[in-house]
C-alpha cells in the first residue's frame, strides 16, 4: 500500500514540474543577455508597453467594478420587473471572447459600418462633417473587455451579497438607511473580498488578451512579445518580457491575497434564507432595468446578433469544407486537450485526497497556476525548451549517425496540446477537486475493507459519483482551448488553423463579416459553461425562495 501511495505521489510532483515548466523557463530567462534587443526595447517601445497595460488595466478595472457590483446588488437585494430574468442572462457576455466582440463593434462602428452610413444618410453630413468615437483605440479596448469580463465581478460580488447576515441589512434598515447607504455603508465594505478576487481575474484576462489589443493597435505586453519573437526574433528579449508581464500577474495575486487577509468579518447569525429585497417602483425600478439592460445589450445581445446577421448575408458559399475542416480542427482538438485534462486532474485531485502531505498538496497547488499565467506567456515558455531539445537531438543524432531528426516537437499539435494543459488543467483540477470533496471519506474506507487497490478505488466507486463533475471539468476545458488565440497562434503547426485563428486572420485582413461564422461557432460553443452557470444560479435561487 504505501509504494502504491509513493507512486501516486511521484505522479503528482511529475505533472506539477511538466506543468510548471513554461513558467520556470521564462524565470530562467531572466538574467540572460538579450544583446542590443533589449536595449532597443528600453529606448523606444517598454515605457509604451507598461504605461498602455496599466491604463488598459484601470479602464477595464472601472467599467467591470461598475458593471458587476452595481448588478450584482440589484439582482440580489431590490425587486424590479425582469429582475429574474436578468440574474442569470447577466453572465452571457462571457460566451463572447473579447477579440471576436472587438471585431463585432468594429464592424459596426468604423467609417463604412451600418452606424455612421446610416448618420450619414439621415443628417447628409460627409468625411470630416462630425465627430466620432474611435473605437480602435486605448478606450474602446477597454470598454471591450470591460463588456465581457464584468461577469466575474458580477458572479462573486452576487454570491457575497446573497451570503451576507440579514441581521446585519436589517439593522442597517433600522437605522433608516435607504437602499443606496445600505450599500456603500454595509454591504460594499463586507462584500469587498469577493469583489476584489473577482477583479482580480478579470484583470488577468485583461493582461492574457493579445486578439483585442492587437486589432485596435494598442501596444502592450502581449503585443510586445509577439513583435519581439517574430519581428526581431530575440528568443530572450521576448522571455524577459513574458516575465515582466508575469510580474503583473504576481501582483495581482499578491494584492488579492492582502485584501482578503485584512477583510475578515465574523458572522454569527445563521439568518440567510429569506432574503427581503428592497421593492422598487416607478422611476427607480426603471432605472434599475435599464442598468441591468445596458451591460446585457452591448455585450451580447448586439453583438451576437451582428454576427448573427452577417452569417446569414455571407451563408451561401461561406459553409464550406473549408470551414468544416476548421472546426474538425477545433473540435478534435479541444476535445484531446479536455480529456488528457481530465485525466491529469484525476491523478492530481485523487493523489492528494489518498497523501495529503505537504509535498503532494504543494505540487497540486504548483500544477493549478497555469491558469493564471497568460498563453502568450506560456507559448513562450513552451517553445524554448521545446526548441532546445529538438536542436540538441537533431546535432547529436546528426553527429553520431548522420541522421537529422527535424522538429520532434516544436511546430507540433504535442506542444500546442501541452501548452494547452498547462493553461487550463487548473479549471478541471478546481472541479474534479470540488467533487471530490462531496464524497465521505467512509467511501474510500469502504473500497478498501472490499480489497479494492486506489486505483481500483477510483475507477468503481468514486468516478461513478463523479460523472456530473467530470463532464463539467470537459466542457470548461473544451471551451476555454476553442477560445484560445495568442498560444494558438504562437504553437500551431504550419497549415493548420483553428476557428479562432481564422476569425483573427479575416479580421486582420479587414474581411469583418466574413468572420462570422467562425466566430459565432466559438460563441455558440461558449454557451455551453454559461449554461451550466445559469442552472446553477436558478437552483440556487429556488433554494432561496424554499
């Protein structure tokens, strides 16, 4: 029994040193000379890269917090029409990535789009006539991203808000606090870990994004690397910037952790269920509608409708084996990540429910940090080594056998997949983990008194009680690799594209409408976890009202 716990053990801290291999290559890379390159980077373009993120961070840090908290309270504490509906269709805009809503809105806004043509034919203005927004720029990047990252803020901040002591609310009513000091004075200070945590992930989304910033012509990190890998084809000076966005994302995960370890409120009411909302009328329920409706229209519901009709324009010839090719590529790829996934997260989640140690739970924690680190990042970190073994492999073999190798790994579906799993096996291993930890300890007691081996353990009893976990971890996986762009096209091989890839290669070729079916494939394809959310958010409400 204990070689059998041993060889569990050595698979976790296997997979955790995989996994972590990008991210220690890019820290490797640190201190190694990037020649004239890096210098070039100082003179001219870094102070660019990091005055442009963080004013992209402050943007989209404004309009989520906006978007989400002020939702999430009126869903959960007032009662307006429509506020049923809006509690769960709320988190749609998550289905949309930000890159295909960025070419959306592009369409829609620039010179020649529907907007400005039909301004144009009602005033008889002509070029220079008017004053327009530019949507390409700093402002609109962050209003796109703002549009599709305020669930995060929105699902967290709801959550704390519904948990939050009616003792405390009721007190603050007796007070004679209306519904606006109730907020700020009570509900915001007690909910601001949560918000914080949930800012802190849309701002990691924010520093990940490469299709969004790219198109609008926004210099940032992600931007920097791609032009530093491929313009100037400095594999170093490209690290040491991955690093430098790495940095970020350590910050980020720093302040979270301070803000929530200094926000510590103690509750000792178990009053919880029966929530009295604020009852809102006339001009404030409105109001209130209004506010839920905005975020929902402008990131969903009009740009899914946009896509919706341009597929429809474009529909006769658009469908071709072309475009089937491309989501068999997708598909079956996404599909082999999800699953090699699952498998991996298995391992992880039941290696440490059976050896608990500090070094197994360690590698665990170790193995669930990719999904914080950005694709570029990883691409990055991925292709490096990758690169150094095969030309290692390559001169060896050719000196000793006169044999050449070639590429084994780089330029191959082995890394893109790799890298893949190193992004995202912390979302299978966060709902594998979750499942697991709704099954009694006794069961494994049982499995052992019968005679079963761990593995055994597992495969009869514990994945038959798993199965609605399981298929979740898939999905999210599934979708999160459909939607991926930067890594994809960092690591993809040569003739080979993915729904995202072409979306982006249309758009940059400025053929909008013709990105469309892809893009609403991916969309439709992201539904798929907003569901699973919206049911989840529906059970919770009915347990609510019980």
């Amino acid at each position: 029994m204990q070689e059998r716990r041993g060889l569990w053990s050595a698979s976790i801290v296997a997979i955790a040193l995989l996994t972590g291999l990008p991210v220690l290559v890019i820290v490797g890379f640190i201190l190694v000379p990037a020649g004239d390159v890096w210098q070039h980077l100082l003179d001219t373009v870094l102070a660019d890269y990091v005055l442009n993120t963080l004013l992209l961070m402050l943007g989209v840090a404004v309009g989520t917090l906006i978007g989400g908290v002020g939702t999430a309270w009126l869903t959960s504490m007032c009662r307006f029409p429509g506020r049923g509906l809006f509690e769960w269709a709320l988190i749609l805009p998550m289905a949309m990535p930000a890159y295909i809503i960025a070419y959306t809105y592009t369409g829609m806004l620039d010179f020649a789009g529907p907007v400005q043509t039909t301004l144009r034919d009602w005033t008889g203005w002509g070029f220079g006539d008017y004053w327009f927004p530019e949507i390409r720029s700093l402002e609109g990047a962050a209003l796109m991203l703002a549009l599709v990252l305020y669930p995060y803020v929105y699902l967290l901040s709801r959550a704390a808000f519904l948990s939050q002591s009616l003792c405390v609310l009721d007190v603050s009513r007796t007070l004679g606090n209306g519904p606006w000091r109730t907020f700020f004075s009570v509900a915001l200070p007690l909910a601001r870990p949560a918000i914080v945590a949930g800012l802190t992930l849309a701002l990691m989304e924010t520093l990940a994004d490469y299709g969004t910033v790219q198109y609008f012509g926004v210099q940032t990190f992600t931007t920097g690397i791609f032009r530093t890998w491929f313009g100037l084809n400095n594999a170093a000076a490209a690290a040491q910037l991955s690093a430098m966005l790495l940095g970020f994302v350590l910050v980020l995960i720093a302040l979270e952790r301070i803000s929530r370890s200094q926000a510590r409120y103690d509750d000792t009411s178990r009053r919880h269920q029966s929530i009295r909302r604020y009852h809102l009328t006339g001009w404030r329920a409105a109001a209130a509608v209004v506010f839920c409706l905005i975020p929902l229209m402008l990131g969903f519901l009009i740009p899914a409708g946009q896509l919706a009709a341009w597929a429809l324009t474009i529909a006769e010839g658009a469908y071709d084996a072309a475009f089937w090719r491309l989501v068999r590529n997708s598909l079956e790829l996404a599909a082999i990540a999800a699953l090699i996934a699952l498998l991996l997260a298995l391992v992880l989640g039941y290696g440490k429910r059976l050896h608990p140690t500090r070094a197994v739970t360690g590698a665990v924690k170790v193995a669930g940090l990719g999904y914080a680190v950005p694709g570029t990042v990883i691409a990055i970190g991925v292709i490096i080594p990758f690169a150094w073994f095969d030309n290692t492999l390559d001169a060896w073999m050719r000196q000793t056998f006169d044999v050449s190798t070639g590429l084994l790994l780089s330029g191959t579906l082995a890394a893109l997949v790799f890298a893949y799993l190193t992004r995202f096996l912390a979302v299978a291993l966060q709902t594998v983990e979750a499942g697991l930890g709704r099954i009694r300890p006794s069961m494994d007691e049982a499995g052992r008194a019968m005679g079963y081996r761990p593995g055994q353990v597992l495969r009869r009893i514990h994945i038959p009680m798993l199965r609605g976990s399981l298929l979740t971890a898939v999905l999210l996986v599934f979708v999160d690799v459909l939607k991926e762009l930067p890594a994809t096209l960092i690591l993809r091989p040569f003739n080979f594209n993915t729904l995202a890839v072409r979306a982006y290669e249309l758009a940059s070729d400025e053929r909008l409408a013709d990105t469309a079916p892809a893009a609403l494939t991916i969309v439709l394809a992201g539904l798929v976890p907003v569901i699973l959310l919206s049911r989840s958010i529906t059970k919770s409400r009915n347990a609510d009202t019980a």
